[in-house]
C-alpha cells in the first residue's frame, strides 16, 4: 500500500507557502493565553476524555447539544474514526473525484473499497450515477467546499448521495470561507436527518495547523458510537484549551476570513490576466490550468523561487472535464500574493 | 462493540487522583518554557509532519539512528499504528491477562481476534501454552512491567512470546520505574532483532499525561512501514515541543522518580501492614489484595473521601490465580500516601 504524500512542509525559513491552505493569519491573542495558561496547568493529569468544555462552545455555535460533537486529533482523526466506526473490512466508500485522495488511503487501511464518482468539466456528477454509487455505500465523503477545485455542491446535489443504508459525511474543512457560511444547518433538515455527518477543523479558518483539532458534528446517536472506536484520550489539553479559546473568539476568525476572501478576489483576477483559467473558489486557495498545460514546470519554476504551491495531477478522470492536473495555491497574505504575483509575470512568458 | 472504559477523571478539585498512574509531580520547566514558546511561534503552518527534533532526542537516548524513533498522539496512538501496520481483519493477538484489556477494544475495532496467556499466581505463564499462542499470532501486546500487577517479565520470558511471523510489542509505559530502567536494550539482541517493537509514552514519568505524545522505536524497517498509516500529521507542534524538551531533561525525570520510588516503598509497607498482600512492583503503582476480598467496597468507601484508587475485575483469570480482582493504587506524593493510609486505617477495620 502507497501511504498518503502531503503537501511539503519545509521547516526552514524563507519560503512562501501556498501549497497547503494553511492561514496565513495568526490565531487569536486569546488562543496564545489560553496554551500559555494550559503550560502551567495540570499536564501531569490526564485531560477531560470527552472535551467537555469545548463540546459546549462548539455545540452553541452549530445550534445543537454537546452530545452532537466528538473532538479528534485534527479531521484526519475524525475521517478515521468515522471509518472505524461504519465500515466493516469490503465496505464501499465513494467520494467525488478529484477530491481528497487521503480517503482512499483511509479506507485503504481499513481494507474497505473505493468507487471515484467522477467530475465533470463544470464539477457537476451524473445524478444516476451518483444516485447507483452511494446507494450501496456505507459512507460518501464529500469535501464541501471541495479541495482541488474549490467549488461548492448544493444541498440538492448533496442529497443524491445520501446512502441507503450509511452515512454521507460533509468534510467541512473549509467551510468558513464560502460566500454564505455556515453551521450544520443542513443536519437538521428532515432528509438529511441521522444520516449525516459533518467535520471541521480547526488547521484553515482558525490558524490553528500546528496544533491538529477537529471535531465533527452528527445526531447524538451517531456520535455515541463514534465515541466507541475513539482513542480514550484522543485530545490534549493544551490544544483542546487552544480550540475553546479559538472557536469562542469568532471576531478574530472572521476578520481573517474577511482578509482571505479580499484576497482570493484579487488573486483570482492576476492569475486571470496571467492567462490561467481561473475556477470559482469557495475556501481559501484557487484552482487553476494554464492553457499550455506546462503546470509542473510552474510549480518547479516557482519553487526555484522559493514559492511552493500544489502541483496536482489526478490520474483516471472523466476524460472530458480536463481535471488531469493543474495548479492550486493558497490564499496567502497581500504580500505573499505580491511575491507570487510577480514570481509568475516573470515565469509566464517562458512557459506560454 | 463494548468500548473500553478508562479511569475515572474528575475533573473538579479535592480529589486525591490514584486512579489512573499519572505522575504526581509536574513536568520540567523547561517543558513549560517549550510550550509557552510554542504558543507564540507558527501555530498557522503544518507541524514537521514526522518530528524530527523529537526524533533526534529519541533516538540519542535509546543509541538509535531517528529511523528507529515514530511520534504518535499518545501511546494509545502507537498501539493503533501497530494493529493497523500489521493486522488484517481475523489476525490473531496475544496478550497476558490480566493485563492491559484496551488491547482487547482495539483488537476488535480491526476485527482481530484476541487470545489471552492466563497468567498463574506467581504472574508467570505456561512456557508451552505462551510458544503455542505466540507461534500462531500477528502481534504479541506485552506490558512490562505490566499492569494492573506492577511485575516485570525477564527477556528470556518473553522471547517465549516471540510471533514466528509477527511482532512481539513491548508496552513499557512503565518502565521508567523498574528498578533497572532500560532503553531498548532488548531490540539489538539477535533473537529480538527485526521481530520487536518497544513503545513508551510521556504520560507517566514524564509527568505530560496531558499532552498526549508517545513513541514506538523499532528496526527501520519496522517503523517505515508504520509512517504509511498513521495520519500525516498526527503530532501537534505543541506537543512535540513539550515532548522534545521533556526527554531532553533526563535529570528532572530521574529526579522525579526516585521521590515516586521512595514512596512506592513506603506504601507497600504501609499497605501490608494493613493487612493486605502486595504484589513487589516495577511501576509507578501497587496492586494489592486483601483477605477478606472487599475490594469494591473499599474502593467505594475511599472514594466517599474523595479519594480514587482502581478497583478492578477481571473474567475469566485462571482459577487458581486469585488474580479475580483486587485494587491498583497509583503512587503519589507522600501527602498523598499520608491522605490514603488514613483514610485506610479507619476504613479497613470495618472491612475485615
């Protein structure tokens, strides 16, 4: 088995990272008090097992009770605990593709297969074929807004892959950067009822990547026997001090959001008049195609530069839709926009 | 799926917490520094995903290359890692019993089945009935010294444990407090070699029970194909830092348990003088049994003082072990030792 390849996480200084949709913001004054206070604190003792406090700030802000939230070890956990929990060893798992390819190694482990529901050029599915996939599925994982592409599917899409008899999970990664967010409304519509899951995390809107905290949201009867497979200490208690002070403090994250989509606007235009074709985004990096097809040679020209974005090449999609491959970078800050900006205008002529 | 159940944690003061091993006395200041230092430093960037400053202090403590050394979320993490690398669903486990019973949920969250090594009184096993469950196992899971019985097994038992095709995985989460402590020793002996992992955690003589940091050290080979499934990130910045600078001071660790060691003596005593029968231990605990057999009822009339220690059972022992159930107290401070003799001293006398 091919374990999952993340992005480059170089740890040296100097670099401009667009590669991996971290913010580039800081998180809140009040999370540095929060992990300075949890320092002095009792760490010789094992954490609150089920993150009591922070299920309360997170179960105001969606509208439910805290027993709808369990807390992971970032939303990777929490991917893996909803496998653990729902499938069985030939389970079948589908998503959109492409789309987050760390599903297949999660379900990889897990001995479960895989069905790819293959875009279209437009980020559409076939409804019937959707509608044939999930139907014998026992989980759909859809990134929503979806990561490369940024598009996001509406709740009548979402409901042609509801399972018959399994859960759709709304990876909601980036969620708090769509035009209109927002907070496990579609949880308590009546379709969607107990056959839905959705998780968050704290490492894009909340500037929180260095400290891995998810969290997802479900019916309380669907996350009690999540808790089940989990880890019994799975959340530290500095992070978890850290995701309490973060998600209570909204002001701070929906000013850097505000930043983030000022500059999503500005970035997408540039890489528009740079000749990219440029998709819609809904969350906090773009994914665009050049016409001369040259992304990898873009990618190696900006890192020469010491400017990373994602070069992504999908193998076996729809072979109309033009998903093969292409670039997706971050929404950085004005300045790291300034320095890819002008990296590029010197990169482009070369390569068109 | 019954999941597993761990020790109580109140999370409000006044408790005298002798329930779940932890260490008494607080981490190193320079744990603290590390954290207070975290806090302030790139918490909006992906963390080193594989940790490489931990490993490199890991890996210098155990004389090992940093290819020996994996960082999980807690040793339980670790644990995880193991059965996923290493089990497919109907592999076989063996443990001793009773031992650590989470060995059991995890096995079963991956359809394993589990076989337990009925200790004997004297917590040895049967030599031939332990080669003929190993023989046929993927993973052996040994706690040494174990728990609840605080005993440590020579190597020359548990090369009787050694899987003809698997990993016999030493569990020493406790082995700080042995009275010889070792550091991997085991793995550079040929009949060990390439067929062993050890795994260790910072939540007991490390004092960071909070934080949520083990590690597994294993021949290279081993530990490569472990990275392929854990989470690609599944160590926070945080933690890492607390973790680093924790094994980085050998001095505060050692210093913190010889005062643990001293009381562990003391207790003992104590407790025998009571009237119970102690079971000589190599951890940081003692478990214990009395004549009468009132165990879950001297659990309940300590805990009426707000004083925890674990009462435990277990199904199924040998018959002639008497290892049915007992109480497995933690070793405190010595205030806290004063607190739980007290308190024993006009509770035993009713109980006899």
């Amino acid at each position: 088995m091919r374990g999952y390849v993340p992005g480059e996480q170089p740890q040296d200084d100097g670099w401009t990272k667009l590669n991996t949709n971290e913010n580039p913001y800081p998180p809140s004054p009040k999370v540095v008090e929060a992990i300075q206070a949890a320092a002095t604190g009792r760490l010789n003792i094992y954490p609150d097992a089920t993150a009591t406090e922070f299920r309360e700030a997170a179960a105001e802000l969606f509208g439910v009770t805290p027993d709808w939230i369990l807390a992971g070890n970032g939303s990777d956990e929490n991917l893996t605990i909803l496998i653990r929990s729902f499938c069985d060893p030939g389970s079948q798992i589908v998503y959109p593709y492409p789309s987050y390819v760390l599903y297949e190694s999660l379900a990889a482990i897990q001995g479960c297969s895989v069905s790819r529901l293959l875009l279209r050029a437009d980020l559409s599915w076939d409804s019937s074929e959707a509608a044939e996939l999930s139907e014998a599925a026992r989980l759909v994982f859809v990134p929503n807004p979806n990561s490369p592409t940024g598009n996001l599917w509406s709740a009548d899409e979402l409901q042609q892959l509801l399972p018959r008899d399994g859960i759709l999970v709304l990876d909601e990664a980036y969620a708090d950067f769509a035009d209109s967010p927002h907070s496990g409304e579609l949880l308590r519509e009546e379709r969607f009822a107990q056959r839905m899951v959705v998780t968050r995390t704290f490492s894009k809107s909340y500037s929180l990547a260095g400290i891995r905290f998810g969290f997802s949201v479900a019916d309380p009867e669907l996350t009690g026997g999540m808790h089940k497979v989990r880890d019994s200490y799975n959340c530290d208690a500095v992070a978890t001090a850290a995701a309490t002070a973060a998600i209570r403090d909204q002001d701070w994250m929906l000013a850097n959001r505000r930043k983030v989509l000022a500059t999503r606007v500005r970035l997408a235009t540039a890489l528009a008049e740079l000749g990219f074709n440029v998709t819609p985004s809904q969350a906090n990096f773009i994914w665009c195609q050049h016409p001369s097809g040259r992304h990898q040679q873009i990618y190696e020209a900006l890192k020469e530069r010491k400017i990373l974005v994602r070069f992504m090449q999908f193998a076996g999609v729809r072979a109309e839709s033009g998903l093969d491959d292409g670039l997706r970078i971050t929404v950085g800050t004005d300045e790291q926009t300034d320095l890819l900006l002008a990296a590029l205008t010197t990169i482009m002529p070369e390569q068109t």
